[in-house]
C-alpha cells in the first residue's frame, strides 16, 4: 500500500466508527483533520519525481435524507459504502473522505485542467447505475463542485472552499450536475464587469426604449404602447433584458434603471404629443423593488411632473405579486398615482396569489393575462378556463383584459369568441424602435390594423 493510499485509510478512520443507526462510514467531522490530509498528499504529490495536477472535488448526494427516511439507516449506510467503494475505483483519485453525513471530498490527480474535469465527471458517472436495497433498485444523484488546480499544499483550504462554493452553485441550479469553481468564477468576474458596464450605461444615457403595441379587438385600433428597455452594448451588441434586468435586481441598480426608464417614456410621449404623430398610452412596468421603494411614488409624480407629460396618457404596470406583500400600503400607493391621473394595470396576473376581496379595494384599470395561459389555450383546457374566467373576473370588475403572448392566428381566433377586450404580443407586432412605431403607428396613416 503506497503512502498515498493510506491516507485515505486514515481519513476514513480518523474518527473512528461512527454509532450504530448513523450512516457509515465515519466520517471527519473535524475540517482541520480534513485539511491535514489533503495536504499531505498534496506535498507528497510535489515531491515525487513527475508531479500531477491535482483538484478538489466535493459531493453531495441530493435528497439523501428521503432514503434514510423512507428505507432507513440501515439502507443509508449500505449506500454510503457502496458510494465510496465506486468512487475509490477511480485511478486518478488520491484521497477520498466522507466529509459530512452524505457528503464526500477527494483529491484527484491528472495531466491538464481539462482531464480533471474528465475525472471529476467519471466520478460523477458512478451515480448511473442503481443502488439495490432488498432485491429493489433505487437511484441516486449527487451535486458536486471542483476546485481550481492547486499548485501548492498552502492552496489546499482555498481549493476546498473554491470546491464547497461550486457546490452551491451545483445544488442551487438545480442539482444532479457538476459545476467547476471556474465556471462561477467566470460568472462572477463577468457580472462585475456587466454590472459596472450597466451602471455607466444608465448614467451615461446609453439604453434605449423600444415599444410593443395593444391591439383593442372591437376597432382593431392601437390603443397603448408598452416601453421596454433595450441595452445595445458597444462590444456585445444587443444584450437580451433578461440577462441585464435579473442583475440589476440583484445589485440594486433596478431603481435607477425604473427611474430612467420611465423619465425616458414621459419625454418621448411628450415628444410625439408636441409633434402630432401619436396619441397613444404608454405602459411603464414597475418592477417589484420599486414598488417597494417607500418614495416610489413621490419619485415618479416628480419624473412625471418635469417632463411635463399629461399623466392620463401613462399607465404602471405592476407585477401581481408586488401589490399583495403590505396590502395597507398598496392601496395607498395606487390611490395616490391614480389620483394624479395615472392607470394601473396588474402584470402577469394569474400566475400570482392575488385576494378577490383585496382586488376589488384596488383602483386599477386593467388586468394583463399571464402568458403562460394564452401559450396553450388552443390545445390545454384548463388554460383556456383559466384564461375565459380571468376574462368573465376583469368585466365583472370594469376592467379591461389584455391577453398577453399572443404568437399564433389560432390563439387569436379563440380569443375573439371570448369577451377579452386587447392583445398583445408577437402576432401584432414585437417590440421595436421609436422610428419603427413612428413610420407604422403615426397619427397621419393609422388604420385599423387587420390580423388574420
């Protein structure tokens, strides 16, 4: 037995046995003792004659607490050993502990930074065939995250921190997969520099609106313009919103970027009603950190009131599940936009948890049908009742009903032979530029517009 391998012997044993009914085998409860023995292998590794590169791989089994209680301990434990004796048949690993009650950290050993992404999905692999328990096959996964190279036996606490960080991500994303440290280090350094690059953007004026039309069905007319935002980046091109909007959320600049937004929508439509082309309403989403903003709405009367924009021409569309945290404070926040003159439509609704006896208390003018709803109401039936009771709802309470998604003729057929009174989406028109809406929408060669 090399020195190597009786590190692993004596990482599985520093403990000693852990109790009976408690999953084997022993596990290093101590992460000094965990590090004391990576890093002798990782120092005996640099002094042999031809060094490897090595990494640190970590694993958890996902759902590992349903079989103990669901087959119990005993089958807990048979799995464990099993799932270290595959994983010590790999020849590229030099260590191999159990780290947690069903997590496991190895040390693997290979010629290049891409072969120990091979050896770290060999292990993985070793989770495809069944684990059989009385006669009865049962299927495990694991998340597992692997750490960057380590040059020295210095690097080892800061590779399994890089590897427990990449199993995070793992578990976070959805489970049963690996992600290497350098994977969310990439992420990572990329979202600094997109977050820097967006902030500039916002105070540098360098985004742009383009608008989506609302079709009212009955007159076959554009009644409203929803403006979105749209970052055309200098080097990547057209960035999609759902890659910026998520972090923007994420590191607060959703806030200046709401207020940009709608100061840009007030200056255009103040522009096109000076001009004479156009007299539509515009839509404004206000995203949930907003609407949560305590000043949101003495901030947007301000914005409001300087671009000299008359406020019955806008309309804030707010998500359903902004409007139902802090009911009291909503229906104050409503009462005094509406007051001003501002429409308040609820987005995406359906999708949310709203309260029939709290909707009816809000002074809104428009419910926007989720477009998960309309996507299959030609061939899902519960869709399309869903769909028609939102309808029936949104008369029922003198609102408009705007079915959103709307991409196919048949979509559109089925929505005719309801009362739904507007549509929106792919099949009218996508979002585009201020100089597209202008040459298609203007005041001077509007018609009905005819779908079929």
């Amino acid at each position: 037995m090399t020195a190597i391998r009786r590190l692993f012997h004596l990482a599985a044993s520093l403990t000693g046995q852990a109790p009976r009914g408690r999953n084997m085998p022993s596990r290093i409860s101590n992460r000094r003792q965990l590090l004391d023995a990576f890093e002798r292998a990782v120092q005996h590794n640099l002094h042999t004659s031809s060094p490897t590169l090595l990494a640190l791989l970590v694993l958890d089994i996902d759902r590992f607490r349903q079989v103990n209680f669901s087959l119990g301990y005993a089958a807990g434990d048979r799995f464990l050993q099993e799932i270290a004796a595959r994983l010590q048949t790999s020849a590229t690993n030099l260590v191999l502990a159990r780290s947690g009650d069903d997590e496991f950290a190895l040390l693997l050993q290979s010629d290049s930074p891409e072969a120990l992404q091979v050896s770290a999905e060999h292990c993985r692999q070793q989770f495809t065939a069944p684990f059989v328990w009385n006669g009865q096959p049962y299927y495990l996964n694991a998340s597992m995250g692997l750490s960057e190279p380590i040059s020295s036996a210095s690097m080892t606490e800061a590779a399994l921190i890089q590897a427990e960080q990449a199993l995070l991500a793992a578990k976070h994303s959805g489970k049963n997969k690996l992600v290497p440290f350098e994977d969310i280090h990439r992420h990572r350094s990329n979202q600094l520099i997109m977050e820097a690059e967006l902030r500039g953007a916002i105070e540098h004026n360098e985004l742009m609106l383009y608008y989506q039309p609302r079709l009212e069905l009955s007159s076959g007319r554009i009644v409203c313009l929803e403006a979105l935002v749209r970052w055309k980046h200098p080097v990547l091109g057209m960035i999609p919103p759902s890659d910026f909007i998520p972090l923007a959320e994420e590191t607060g600049l959703i806030l200046p970027l709401g207020e940009w937004v709608l100061r840009e929508a007030c200056l255009q439509r103040a522009k096109w009603h000076e001009s004479g082309l156009l007299d539509y309403q515009v839509a404004v989403n206000v995203s949930p950190c907003q609407f949560q903003d305590e000043h949101f709405a003495d901030k947007a009367i301000h914005i409001i009131d300087r671009s000299g924009v008359d406020p019955s021409f806008l309309e804030f569309e707010i998500t359903e599940s902004s409007i139902m945290k802090n009911m009291e404070k909503t229906i104050a926040v409503l009462e005094k936009l509406t007051q001003k003159g501002i429409s308040i439509s609820i987005d995406d609704f359906g999708i949310g948890y709203s309260s029939l006896s709290y909707l009816k208390q809000f002074p809104i003018h428009c419910l926007k049908i989720d477009r998960s709803f309309v996507q299959n109401i030609q061939t899902n039936q519960s869709d399309l009742a869903i769909t028609n009771a939102i309808i029936n709802l949104g008369h029922a309470l003198n609102l408009q009903v705007v079915a959103e998604g709307v991409e196919e003729v048949s979509q559109l057929d089925i929505l005719r032979e309801t009362t739904c009174t507007t549509i929106q989406g792919y099949l009218l028109s996508p979002p585009i530029s201020v100089a597209e809406i202008e040459h298609t929408y203007s005041a001077h060669n509007a018609q009905p517009v005819m779908i079929s």
